[in-house]
C-alpha cells in the first residue's frame, strides 16, 4: 500500500518523466529508481513503469498524430513485429537476470551521443532512406522491441537513430514514430507483466495521469520548436543515461 503522502511525488515524477521522454526519451531514468525506493521488486517495478509509461507514449503519439508528423498506414508492420519482441522480451526477463546487458548497454549509447555529437547536421531533414520500410520494421521491430520488454532504457534513443539512419526520417519526424513504437512495446510488455501479477496499479496509475501531462506539454514543445530543441535535450538525455547506467553498473562494485 502506497501513503497517500506519496502520490503528489509520484504524479510530479511522471509529470517530468513524461515531458522528458516525449522529446527525447530516457523517461525510465527517472521513473525506474523511483519505483525502487518505494521497495518494489524489480520485477514489479519494471511491471509498474510499463503501466505508468504507456499513458505516457499514449498521449505523445496521439499529440504526434493529431499534428500529422505520424503516417499510421506505413507502421503496421513495425507495430506488430515490436509488439511480438516486446512480448517476447518480457516473458524472457520474468525468467532470467538481464545483468549482462546492464553492462553493455550503456557503451553503445555513449557511441550514439559522440555520433551525434561529430554529425551537426544529422537528423535536420530527410534524407535518402537506406532500407525499404517492410524489412526495417521486421528487424529493428522484433530487436528494439524485444530489448524494451527485458531491460528497456535506451529504447526511444535507439529507435530514434535507427529512424534517422535507416528511413532517413528527420529527427521530428523520428520522434514522433518513436512514439508509436514506444506505445507498442509498452503495452505488449505490460500485458505480460499483469499477467504474471507484477504491476503496483495505485502507483503506476498516479504516474501515469503526470505522464499524460508531461508527455502533451512535451510533444506540444517539439512540434513547435522541432529539431532545434530535439537535439541538444536527445544528447543531454543519451549522456546522463550512460552515465546512470555506468555507475550503477560499474562504479557501485
């Protein structure tokens, strides 16, 4: 049982996380400890997060597609291929200790911010894509998705670049797909998660009515200000990522 005195916390840390992760990702940086210190089980904490984080990624891709930065028919193959790795992910981390991406997750998204960091000019407009839609979506939607259910932070970041890189989207339009992606994985893995009894519902739905918010007020910012405000939040976000992650899985021992 949550206290009461709480849940204006929890609204406020699903306000901000969903703000955060409608820009640029990395939500769960801020949820996931959040939901420890309460002294839930990791796995229950994870089951929690999915709750709160898909009214998060709910509302970003309605905003998103409201604003017709989404093209919904061309994603119906990456929606059911997500939704099938995230399952698949979800079920595998109810059974097996994801510690030893813990320790190489945060190396690859280093890699990502200095990518970033040395191409100015990625991301500011569309570019000739690299792969046809369909074999994109089967490949980065069963890998991407099946890593969002067994560990999950990261997800929006790695689904952006390979937007960016593989369709050619520019960043705007890579966030907003991101979204959908997002939404996908989140709701397949919380349905595995309930089923497996590993979901707080008080908390993770006071989080998720801050989410709603959070992720509105953000994706409104983005389809206003656009690449320009993507960016350097995308880097700031990737960085501290990486570098929770390194101390917690390095630093700490």
């Amino acid at each position: 049982m949550t206290p009461l005195w709480l849940h204006p916390i929890l609204f406020l840390t699903g306000l901000g996380a969903g703000f955060v992760d409608s820009i640029a990702g990395g939500g769960g940086l801020i949820t996931i400890p959040v939901l420890l210190n309460l002294g839930l089980s990791p796995q229950d904490a994870l089951g929690t997060n999915k709750l709160q984080a898909t009214f998060g990624s709910g509302s970003a891709t309605w905003n998103y597609g409201r604003a017709g930065l989404i093209a919904y028919r061309e994603c119906v193959t990456g929606v059911v291929y997500t939704f099938v790795g995230a399952l698949a992910g979800t079920v595998m981390v109810q059974r097996l200790d994801p510690a030893f991406l813990k320790r190489a997750i945060p190396w690859l998204l280093l890699a990502i911010a200095l990518y970033l960091l040395f191409q100015p000019k990625l991301g500011e407009k569309d570019i000739h894509p690299r792969l046809p839609p369909y074999p994109f979506h089967l490949g980065f939607g069963l890998l991407i998705g099946f890593y969002d259910g067994f560990f999950g932070p990261g997800t929006g970041t790695f689904w952006a670049m390979a937007y960016i890189l593989g369709l050619g989207f520019n960043m705007t339009k890579a966030t907003a797909h991101t979204k959908l992606m997002n939404f996908t994985s989140n709701v397949a893995s919380l349905l595995a998660f309930l089923y497996g009894g590993q979901v707080h519902y008080l908390a993770g739905l006071t989080m998720g009515v801050g989410q709603l918010v959070g992720a509105r007020l953000g994706a409104r910012v983005v389809i206003r200000r656009g690449t320009r405000l993507i960016r350097p939040v995308f880097i700031t976000v990737v960085l501290a990522l990486t570098l929770k992650l390194l101390w917690d899985n390095y630093a700490r021992r």
